[in-house]
C-alpha cells in the first residue's frame, strides 16, 4: 500500500477516535447520567490535565525506550479498554478517574501520530512540509465523519459512543503495529523540564513574550467551552422543539463548526501576510466573542437558527487564527535556541493550564446560573410547557426506572434542573471580548509582512 494511503489512514483514525465522544460527551453527562455543571467542568478539565506532562513523557518513551509506531498502537489498546469501562459506568468518581485514565493514554498520540507520519515521510524522502498537511486533513475529516456517525446512529445520548470509539482504537491500534517501523533517536537527550517547554520560561524576560504568552494561556481557557458546553445546550432546547434538526441531529449540527475550521486554514496565509499577527489574534479572539453571543440569542427556530450556524461559521476563525497564527508568532519571534522548548510551552500554556482553567471555571458558572426544581409543575412552568408534555414524561419515567421516588409531583431526594444559557453564554461572550480590548492595548508589535514569507500549515 502507497505510504501516503498508510499515513492518511492513520491521520483519519486518530481523530476519528476522538471525535466518536468528545463534542457528545457533555450532552451526555448531562442528559444521561444527569452530572452537574461543575462535575461536567471537572470532567473536561481532565483533558488539559492530562495534556500537562503526558506529552513529555510518552515523547521520552518513543525517542529511548520503544518504537514509536508500537507505543501509538500500544496507547490505543490501553485506551480501548477505559472506553469500555467507561461505557459501564454511571457515577461521577468512577468515571472521573476513568476518563483521565484514558485521556493519559490518549492526549500524547495526537503530537505521537505526527511524529510518526513525519519520521516516515521522511526516510521515504518526502517533502514533509508538501505532503503532510494533505494527509494532516483527513484527521479532520475523520473526527467529523465520527461525530456525525455517531448523531446518525442515535448514540448523542447513549454509552454507544464509547463501545464505537473502543472498536476504532482497537482498530487503530493493531493498524499502528503494520506501519514502517520508526527507530528510536539518536538525538541528544533532552532533560524532562525541556521536553515540557519549561525552560522557555526565561522568554518572560522579554516584555513582548511575556504579555503573549499570558494571553495564550487566557485565551486558551475558551478553548474547551465549546466542547463541553455545545451539545448540552443543544439538548436544553428538546422540550420546546422536539423535532427540529438541531435538537435531534445535534452532533451533525455542530459539525459545521469542523468544516468551518477545514476552510478558515485557507485563509491564514491571506490575513496573517495582509493584515499581520496581532491583527489576526485579535480576530480570534473577537471571533470567540461572536461564538458565544451567538449561541446566547440563537435557538432551533426561526432567525434563532440562522444565529446557531452563524456561530458555527465563525468558530473556525476562532480556533484556526489563534492556534496556527500563535504558533506561527513564536517561530518567528523565538531564538533557535529555545524554539522548540517555546512552542512546548506554547501547547502547554493553551491546551494544558488554559483548558483546565476553562473547564473547571466554565462548569462553576454554569452550575451557577442553573436553577433545581422539585415539583414538576414549577419544572413545566419554567420551560413553557405542560406536565404531560411527551419529553418531560420520559424524563420522569427514566427517574421512576431508577428508584427515585416521587409523591404528588414532587421529586424526593433529586430534582430537574435548568440552566440560564443565555446568561451564560454572555458571560463567556464578555470574557472574550475584554481579552480583545485588553490584548490590542498591551501587545506591542508591527507587523512587517516580509517576516511571514510564504506560510504553510
């Protein structure tokens, strides 16, 4: 088989484990095993935590100790198992721990992947700048297809996402033991704190450097909210439009906001040469401004539906011209001395500290704009519906089904609850915007366009 055929379809399988769970999973938490905001924060934090210093290690494992190609497929086995286990378990705790169990194995063979196809690439004498980012784009077709798969088959609301993505990374895991083998380096050894970017740190120093990566990491707090908060809001509205596509279809809903972000990668050569870095940054972060707001006035009908795919436009602009355009910043800004340990600390500071500020802050706000009801008239009354309506009879036969007793229409021992989404959402809208005016006030740089050259990503 052709080696760029090969690496495609690792490309693909490896995002298409991941977006078989991630965009449903908050709907889930929610609707299923009714968490609360900041258990459903807590479990999403688990994602930056486990992207703080797995990264590094498994990067040391794969460059000393085992071939890189058999430790990805090694992760993927181990990870197989948590999503197994994951699927079986219903209380907080458990799966907690079970989700940053497999997270741990997971997180690292995102950058491992890379280093796989670039090695191979590479001894196959390839252009690895020309060829991988063809290739790179079938990750991202991949994570679509899953996550539409996974609406189309009903499983949004169902332990099935996670048997689905168990199979996929059993999959992906013996395909990972069939690939060229990848040698281990030869390299000088890099010290633990390098490999995590740390030494980096003394960029600080430097007033421009300092003020860009505190705003990377605030910035990288947004990055999780859309991830853990869009399909539960979606879910909000299924008492008042049953029917209507957003609600049922939600995981294909939202993936628009993937195919937004395949063409805003189009674009980035054009803004960052015209209109240079800053510029750029702070459209992002403008663009998660409109994200958010969108999502607090939009609704599955009428122009509230014109609002939602609005929002799932620009989320492309709000992700790509952060993340490429950032990166590209500390390429070009950084010595060759500390480059690499600059864009470690770069992923680290967004991914890692920055989405776990996000996740647990982001589940403490929305934990406290939702409100408990335990008479269920007052529940109806709230959501503009009648007591017999057909969803909020399911709803209390699937409390009944678990014991939770109920007597005159009231909820003994538990309760149903609603959020005040549009508060939310314009909490996180304003923390984006203040970002914006505060980032364009302190960073200092000109743009000279020379600087960019001829971009790729």
């Amino acid at each position: 088989m052709n080696i760029k055929l090969r690496l495609t379809i690792l490309n693909f399988l490896e995002l298409f484990v991941f977006g078989a769970w991630l965009i449903s999973l908050g709907g889930y938490l929610g609707g299923q095993l009714h968490f609360e905001g900041i258990q459903i924060g807590k479990v999403f934090a688990t994602l930056g935590i486990a992207s703080l210093v797995m990264p590094a290690i498994v990067g040391i494992i794969a460059d000393k100790y085992l071939n890189a190609q058999k430790l990805l497929g090694l992760l993927h086995l181990i990870g197989a198992g948590f999503m197994v286990y994951l699927a079986q378990t219903q209380d907080f705790e458990t799966f907690y721990w079970l989700i940053l169990g497999y997270l741990t194995m997971y997180m690292p063979t995102l950058g491992l992947a890379n280093s796989v196809s670039y090695s191979i690439l590479e001894k196959n004498n390839y252009d690895v700048v020309k060829v991988f980012p063809p290739i790179r784009v079938w990750g991202t077709i991949g994570f679509i297809i899953a996550e539409v798969a996974v609406g189309t088959f009903g499983w949004a609301q169902s332990n099935m996402q996670f048997y689905f993505a168990a199979i996929i990374s059993v999959v992906l895991g013996l395909y990972s033991f069939t690939l060229p083998n990848v040698p281990l380096s030869n390299a000088e050894n890099k010290s633990f704190a390098e490999r995590l970017g740390l030494d980096a740190f003394v960029l600080f120093k430097e007033y421009k450097m300092a003020i860009f990566f505190i705003f990377a990491t605030l910035l990288g707090v947004v990055l999780q909210i859309s991830n853990a908060w869009a399909s539960e809001f979606m879910r909000s509205f299924t008492a008042e439009y049953p029917d209507s596509f957003a609600v049922t279809n939600s995981n294909t809903f939202i993936a628009l906001s993937q195919v937004s972000e395949t063409v805003f990668i189009l674009t980035i050569p054009f803004f960052l040469k015209r209109f240079g870095i800053k510029v750029v940054m702070i459209m992002s972060m403008l663009a998660w401004f409109l994200r958010f707001g969108l999502f607090g006035i939009g609704s599955p009908e009428g122009i509230g539906v014109g609002y939602l795919i609005m929002s799932m436009v620009v989320y492309g602009a709000a992700f790509d011209f952060f993340n490429i355009s950032g990166s590209l910043f500390v390429e070009i800004e950084t010595d060759t001395k500390f480059r690499s340990s600059a864009q470690g600390l770069f992923i680290l500071l967004t991914n890692g500290v920055g989405a776990v500020l996000g996740a647990y802050g982001s589940g403490y706000i929305v934990q406290h704009f939702t409100t408990h009801y335990t008479k269920i008239s007052e529940f109806a009354k709230r959501l503009g519906i009648q007591p017999d309506n057909e969803w909020l009879v399911k709803e209390i036969g699937k409390m009944k089904s678990k014991g939770i007793v109920i007597v005159d229409g009231v909820i003994q021992d538990s309760s149903l609850s609603v959020v005040d989404w549009p508060n939310v959402w314009s909490i996180f809208a304003g923390y984006a915007l203040i970002l914006a005016i505060i980032f364009a006030i302190l960073f200092k740089y000109k743009h000279n366009p020379d600087t960019i050259g001829e971009v790729k990503h």
